[in-house]
C-alpha cells in the first residue's frame, strides 16, 4: 500500500513544537481543562502508522485514536466514500425517513458478528451510547433492573456508562450520584490472580450469587480484551463458564467490542478467540475509520423487545458516518486486514515479547493481534509502578512515539498500531521505548 505520508519517524524540531506550544496557549484560553490530553502536540495530517504535526514532526502512532484508526490514518478511501456520500445527503434522520447506508451496515454487522441466529441492529454515535442502549435493551426484553460488569472495565463517560468503569479516577471522581443497580465483579487478571478460567469464573459466579442473585440480573457485559483496564485479557474458559452461567440463568451476555472489534486482533471480533458467541455485540472506534458511528448488534427477539422510538437519537447512523464504515468493512476483506493483524501480532511477539526477561520493571507483556499491553512493576515484585509509566511516555513523546497509557492503576503501556503498520516502524517504536526503560534503570 502506499502512503501520502512517508513511513518514518522524522522530528525537525523538539516536541512539542513552537506552533503546538502557540496552539497550547490558545486552548488553554478556550478550552476546558476537563477535556485532558496525553500530549499537547497538535497533528495536521496523518497517514498510515504516521501522524504529522503543525511544526512537519512526523511521529509513529502506537494508540490509534485509542483503536479508531485501525486501517491507517486518512485512508483515501474512506475519505472519497464520505466526500461522495455528503454531496448527495449528510442527514434526514433515520427514525424520520430512512435511508440505504444504514440498511447495508445494518446487514453487514448481522453478517460478521459471531452467531448464525438472527440479527438485528441499531445505529448509535458513540461507544458509551452504544453501551447506555444494550442496557436498555437487556432490562426491557428481561423485565429485570441489575447490571453486571466486570473489574478493570471502561465502558463509557456517560453517567450510566462511568457508573459501569471500574476505577474512580479520572472519570467518575466528583461526578455522582450515579444510577443504582449496577454491580462490579471480579474478573480473570491471570498476572494477578493466578487462577485458570474455571476458577477465576467460579470466583465472578459465586460473587454475583452472593451478592447480587441471579435472577435479578439483566445483563452482564465484558470486554473480551479490557482495553482501558491494562489489555486483561481472561484465562482460556472464563468466558465459556459466564456464558453458560448466563444461559442457565436468562441473563443477556454483552460483549463490549468498542476497542478490540473490527479487526484488531485478527478476528472481527474479539469474543472469537475466546470460542463464545455472545447475545449482544457493542461496536464503534474502528468500524468507521475516523468518522463518529456505533451500533448495538445482537439476536433478534432481544433487539426486537424494545417498542417503536424506544432506542435511536438524532445523528445515529448517519449517512456520511455509514458510508465511510461500508468503505472500511470493504478495505477490510479486500486487503485481507485480518491477516495483517496477525502479522502485527507476530511482530510485536518477536520484538518485545521478551522485555519481562530484560527489564525489571517489566512484569508481563502481553497481547492479541494489534492490541498489546507492558504491565511495569517496582522491580522484584508484582506492585504496579505508575510513575514508571508516566517517564516512559514522557520519554516516548518526546522522540515522537505515542503509546498510550492503561490499567487500573496506571502502570500498563498499552500499543495498539494500525494494522497497516509496518516491522520498521515497529523496531524503531520499539528502540525508543527501549531506550526509555534504560534510562530508569
């Protein structure tokens, strides 16, 4: 594939730059301080793995939007698709008079989402939109209230949603009081824990059993890969024994797909590689390449319980924001992206899955696909060490690499490339990071 954008990491001044440091100040004057960003470089363009700021730095992209960009930034594709498309119509309303796209990305999500029962879909603009309507949809088909996530989760800035993340802070410090009938449990944290899937789970049943009571729940969601929680991803079985918890008890299974579905980890959907097909799939960040689009997506009789204008908002499923998705769905299978994920993943294993061994402050890396995550810990225990992070990406930035941070405890150095990116940019990302684990030893 070529590229607009060379794919190289090239700084021609330090970061950040005197325009971003001109922009810094404007913002600081207009914008709210609640709105907090990773790094105050500001981007012009980007293309691939690449992103290009004001001053012509151009820096490799390990975050991705956090999981939007998973094709590549400014894929030309994309943007024709949306550019042809908002000529013709930008927007009617869906819910008022209808249009084609949001039929077709209907029918392409009942397609490649795991199942072979009946889907149905709504279109939303947001994960945590996407999040608020699955739990609507789960008490009404249900008639029951309780809400299960899991510890470590993220499932949204929406009150409802924060109610739903684990930790307190940011997201949720000062701003309750939250809505009731939501209930955190414990997950497979197999670094921590130490347990297999069927003990880890039966600890999460026998909690919820206890606690809560099976028959009052609605629904339990998951992040087959917590994003947010520091890339936990469950021992083999966990699932398989929620699910069938689930099934025996008529509670409706939400897999929160917003960051590792589409393609991310060498599979639609990252239920997948845990051999579950969940009743209800949450998507957005990657199915749309940049433009704003979600969708709540899952077996018909559930999707269905909700009445006529029960679910739905202004803007879901617009058309601009469809037609980049059927472009995206299209690159997808056309350039065989899947595949490409895996290629990232097997890349990423052989340069960094060693660095628990080489470096004290690493106490695991682990990862599917294009979806990592370097767990750094005071040496010679399993203590989270956040200020640790906090240098690396300091240390990162500076020389034009943008991880992105995770874990409940901020001490998770979460990459997540495009799936385009290629072994040289990996190696270089990788030197750098290298070379900032060096520099706090």
């Amino acid at each position: 594939m070529e590229f607009s954008v060379p794919q190289q990491r090239k700084l021609v001044s330090e970061l950040p730059g005197p325009k971003s440091i001109a922009l810094q100040e404007r913002r600081v004057a207009s914008v709210s301080r609640g709105a907090g960003t990773l790094a105050n470089i500001y981007m012009d363009h980007g293309a691939g793995a690449i992103l290009v700021d004001v001053d012509g730095n151009q820096l490799i992209d390990l975050g991705c939007g956090i999981g939007v960009t998973t094709i590549g930034h400014a894929h030309p594709e994309v943007a024709e698709a949306a550019y042809e498309q908002s000529k013709k119509l930008t927007h009617t309303l869906f819910t008022v008079t209808p249009y084609e796209n949001y039929v077709a990305v209907a029918e392409k999500l009942a397609e490649i989402t795991p199942g072979d029962f009946e889907k149905h879909s709504v279109l939303v603009n947001s994960g945590a939109e996407a999040v608020e309507n699955a739990v609507k949809i789960a008490r009404k088909y249900t008639g029951r209230r309780a809400i299960v996530s899991l510890d470590h989760a993220f499932h949204g800035r929406t009150n409802l949603t924060m109610a739903m993340t684990y930790r307190p802070w940011p997201e949720r410090a000062g701003m309750g009081p939250f809505p009731g009938e939501l209930y955190s449990v414990p997950v497979s944290y197999p670094f921590r824990d130490g347990l297999s899937g069927e003990e880890a789970a039966a600890k999460t049943i026998d909690y919820i059993t206890t606690h809560i009571g099976a028959s009052e729940v609605a629904a339990f969601f998951v992040e087959p890969i917590q994003g947010d929680g520091g890339i936990v991803i469950p021992a083999p079985g966990y699932f398989a024994a929620i699910k069938a918890f689930c099934d025996e008890n008529g509670i409706v299974f939400v897999a929160d797909e917003i960051q590792a579905g589409i393609a991310r980890t060498g599979t639609w959907y990252s239920i997948e590689h845990h051999g579950v097909v969940p009743d209800l799939v949450t998507t957005a960040k990657g199915i749309a390449g940049g433009f704003p689009l979600a969708a709540v997506t899952g077996r018909a009789e559930i999707m269905d319980a909700v009445q006529p204008g029960g679910i739905g908002g202004t803007f879901g499923g617009n058309p601009v924001s469809t037609a980049a998705a059927l472009k995206v769905f299209e690159i997808i299978e056309r350039d065989n992206l899947l595949g490409e994920a895996l290629r990232v993943e097997h890349a990423l294993q052989a340069r960094i899955g060693d660095w628990a061994e080489k470096f004290d402050i690493v106490g695991e890396v682990r990862g599917k696909g294009a979806m990592f995550g370097v767990e750094l810990v005071k040496p010679g225990t399993r203590e989270p060490n956040p200020e640790a992070l906090s240098a690396v990406l300091k240390f990162a930035l500076a020389r034009g690499v943008i991880p992105l941070d995770a874990g409940s405890w901020d001490s998770v150095l979460r990459i997540m490339p495009s799936v385009v990116i290629s072994e040289e940019l990996i190696d270089d990302a990788a030197t750098v990071l290298e070379e900032a684990f060096a520099s706090l030893a």
